[in-house]
C-alpha cells in the first residue's frame, strides 16, 4: 500500500472510531429504548467441537457455555457457590450399607432438549441425563472420563437419576463434577 492510502485509511479508522465513541452522547430516536437487549458474541476462532464432554479450547468453551446446561450451576457472580440447574435441589449423599455412597437428582419437569435437524423439541427425562453421564465417563467420548471412574448412573425414574460412587466424597469434590462445566453438561440422547 502507499504511504497515502495507509494515511488516508489510518485517518478514517480514527473518525470512524470518534464517531462511534460519542454517539451515545447524541442519544437514540429508536423507539425500541425502552426494551431490553439480550446480546450474545462469542469469538472468531474456528470451532473444533460442540461437544461440551471434548470442549477445551476457549473458541469452544465459548459456545458450550452459552448452549448447554448442568444438573447443578456455578451461581453467577460467585463461583463458590453451586445451585440447581437442571436438578430441582442440590442433592444431599447417602451412605449405602455396602460402602457406596448415593446422591440422587430430581429433575426439573420444565427442561427441554433441543430440537435439532432429526428431531423436535421434547421434555428432558432421565433417560438423556443418564446417557450423557455415561457418556461423560466413557474415555472413547470424553475428555474428563476420569473424573467419573467407577460412578454408576442409574435412572431410578423418568425424572430422578442416582449416582453411586465406589467411596464417599465431600460435596466440594462430587457436587462440580455435576454442574455447568466439562462433563456436568448434559446432552439430550436424541
């Protein structure tokens, strides 16, 4: 490029970016003002995956953070928390007489899966939620397979699954394998 054209661009991105500045002095003739906004942006990179069990990357993280839910969730704004999600509580353990320990999640009855190209819309059950936690821990079809070794998910009926974990474990341990992160998604079956 010559050295004017770089110029004249140069000068043009620096009105343009002024100009983009102090509109919102100028207020808005939209009649729309009143109304709230929802925006969502995510980054430009190429996605590698959707799947929220293989998702690492921010690019991908990005997008399965928007689109997918836990049984349980970080509280927004605080981190330290964990709340229900797709869970109507957060489940308390019970200690099996074999050794085990069980944890069991009651599951909204208002979630809904996705519709996609090959199927509608349709109520979230406890079938899709064992599904993705087996899922979650199988090695083949997760990144975080390990962190369920040994747990068995097991649909007690359409809107309760329990877990059973070979040792018992804190709720600081157990409880953010299960929320809106890595293996915590869960993924509709169909």
């Amino acid at each position: 490029m010559t050295h004017r054209r770089t110029r004249t661009i140069s000068f043009l991105s620096v009105i343009l970016l002024a100009l983009t500045a102090i509109g919102p002095l100028f207020g808005s003739v939209s009649a729309q003002d009143d109304r709230p906004v929802l925006v969502h942006a995510t980054n430009s990179g190429d996605k590698a995956t959707f799947d929220p069990h293989l998702a690492s990357g921010t690019q991908d993280r990005t997008v399965v953070d928007m689109v997918f839910n836990g049984l349980l969730r970080f509280k927004p704004g605080d981190a330290s928390v964990i709340e229900a999600d797709l869970a109507t509580e957060v489940p308390e353990p019970v200690a099996e007489a074999d050794g085990t320990q069980s944890w069991t999640f009651a599951l909204r009855t208002d979630a809904t899966c996705h519709a996609s190209s090959a199927t509608e819309a349709y109520p979230l059950t406890a079938d899709d939620v064992v599904f993705s936690l087996q899922k979650s821990a199988n090695s083949d079809t997760s990144g975080v397979a390990g962190d369920y070794a040994g747990f068995e998910f097991v649909k007690v009926d359409d809107a309760t699954v329990k877990v059973v974990v070979p040792t018992p474990l804190g709720p600081a341990v157990f409880l953010p394998k299960f929320a809106n992160y890595g293996g915590g998604y869960i993924i509709c079956q169909q």
